[in-house]
C-alpha cells in the first residue's frame, strides 16, 4: 500500500500529540550506566534504559538468552547474573519519573511484557512506525536503534525537543 | 628522547603486545579445537563455510556468516536484525578481534546457533578461525 490510512495516520497524530502532552518535570530516564550491561547488550542494540521494564519483564528476557527473539545471545552464568540483577534492581517499577510511573501504569495486573515495545503506553506511543503498513521515514526494521529518532536516547531523554522525527516523516513521504 | 621517538616507541610496544594476544589466544583455541577433534585447519575450508548457505528451520530464510560481516572482512558488517554496525573481522584493520578467546568462544557459539541452526563442529571452528586470522 503507497500512502497511510487514516487509521494510520490517526495513530500518527495522536503519537505526537502524546508527546508533546507528556509531563516533564523530571529529567528522563535513567541512562544505562552499568559497563557490563552496556558492553554486551549494546554489542547487538541499544543497552536500553532498564527504567523502561518492570522487573519482571527483565527476569523474563533475562532467563531466556539461548532464544533471545530468535537469536542466540547466551551469556556465561556470571555475566547473566550480574546483568539480570542491574536491570531488575533499576527496573521501572522502582524509578520515580513520569516514563517510567506511565509504563507501570500502563501494564495490566499480573502482565509480564516479554519486550520494550509490548508496554501498552510504548506500544502506543509507537503505534505508526510499529504498523506494519508504515511506509514512512525513519524506517525501522525493529525498534532497537532507539536513537534513530530519538536523537538524546542514550542519554535516557526522550523528550519532544530532542524528538527528531519532523512531519514529512509522518507524512509518509 | 623527543616527544614524537616516544611515540614511535610507545605506538610499536602497543602493536607488539596486541599482536602478541591475537598470535597467543587463537593458537591457544586451534590448539584446544584439535584436541577436541578437529585436524589440518585450512583457510580454503574456512572461506567455504564462510560462503555456505543454510536454511533456518523455522523461518525457512537463507543465513550465511557474510550476511551480517559481508563478504570482504575488511568492512563494516551490519546486523541482520537490529541493523547495528559490526566492526571488520579481519584483525589486519581491527587488532582488536581475535584477541580474547573467551570472546571469540561467545561469538562463535552465538552466530552458529543462528546462521547453522546448530553449534560449530571444532572442525568447522578451527577452519573459520584460521580463514578470519589471515585476513
């Protein structure tokens, strides 16, 4: 299909209009600062904020390497372990910024999002570029590179001003 | 000793010791993947698997090593998946590979498990290793 539908593009609007209607009054999230974590997970994608799972969302990824969303990212029990613990002890159900409280929010009693894009409030917030009938620009081919569009990302801000997506993107151009 | 003699010095110690790990660390696995089987390690073999085609069971699509690292080990590879970029393989531009064997264990563990569907025989090891070092 060449151009959005308006389902598409309604998703689209209502993504930047989250955005430019969410709180910030605190700096973000945190940035990874563990050098472990940032080493080897970052080999592969961006070491992501661990203020953008809940724990259990860690302990689940975390336990389950030998199949890492298809890929084999098996780590010698020591490094899991240590990695597994800095995410959980910095998971976002124990941050205090407003991200972080909207994604805890944002999750169901008793769910476990297997990754960061299965957060309701992510997943919503991404809801275009996740379309499979995108077509726009940055294209993606998963969400990983969160500093594609996020050009602040590693920095843990996520904020509109540092939000580089311009309309043309949108647009679908 | 001037500041630029110094240099010299210091730039030539780093090269030797780098070159030291490499030399030492896949002698160090050659050696082990023999005892566990492997035997008369060639580049040829090592350029061929390099080059093979292997159908993944579950998504039937076509993998190979140079898919991510590409053909010519003196690039820049790019993740099949996340699109990342993946530093050269060959040690001649990136004196950084090869030079920790528990690093290269990881990695090879890793990348068989995708790209063959399966762990690499020491065989299969020992080739690509020495194909990898002679770039």
């Amino acid at each position: 299909m060449k151009t959005l539908s308006h389902r598409t593009l309604l998703a689209a609007c209502v993504t930047v209009a989250c955005v430019a209607a969410a709180p910030r009054a605190d700096a973000g999230v945190l940035a990874p600062s563990n050098a472990t974590y940032v080493k080897e997970c970052g080999a592969c994608h961006s070491a992501f904020s661990p203020q953008l799972l809940p724990a259990a969302s860690w302990h689940r990824v975390m336990g389950h390497l030998d199949d890492h969303f298809g890929d084999s990212a098996k780590l010698d029990p020591a490094t899991q372990s240590a990695i597994e613990g800095y995410l959980a002890a910095n998971a976002a159900d124990h941050a205090d910024n407003s991200a972080s409280r909207a994604i805890m929010d944002s999750i169901r009693p008793g769910q476990v999002p297997a990754r960061i894009t299965e957060v309701p409030y992510i997943a919503s917030l991404h809801a275009a570029v996740l379309d499979p009938r995108w077509n726009g620009r940055p294209h993606p081919k998963t969400l990983t590179e969160c500093g594609v569009c996020h050009r602040r990302a590693a920095e843990g801000d996520f904020a509109a001003k540092t939000f580089s997506v311009n309309d043309e993107a949108f647009r679908g151009k | 000793m001037t500041a630029s003699r110094a240099l010299a010095r210091l730039v030539l110690g780093a090269t030797l010791a780098a070159t030291g790990a490499l030399a030492a660390a896949v002698d160090d696995l050659l050696q082990q993947f023999h005892a566990q089987g492997g035997h008369d390690f060639t580049v040829a073999a090592g350029e061929k698997l390099w080059q093979q085609d292997f159908k993944d069971a579950k998504s039937g699509e076509s993998r190979r090593c140079a898919l991510c690292h590409t053909n010519d080990l003196r690039a820049t590879g790019k993740h099949a998946v996340t699109g990342k970029a993946i530093k050269p393989m060959a040690p001649s531009v990136n004196p950084e590979r090869l030079a920790d064997a528990a690093k290269v264990e990881k990695w090879l563990e890793r990348n068989c498990k995708w790209t063959l569907g399966r762990s690499c025989t020491p065989q299969e090891k020992g080739d690509v290793l020495t194909m990898i070092r002679s770039r």
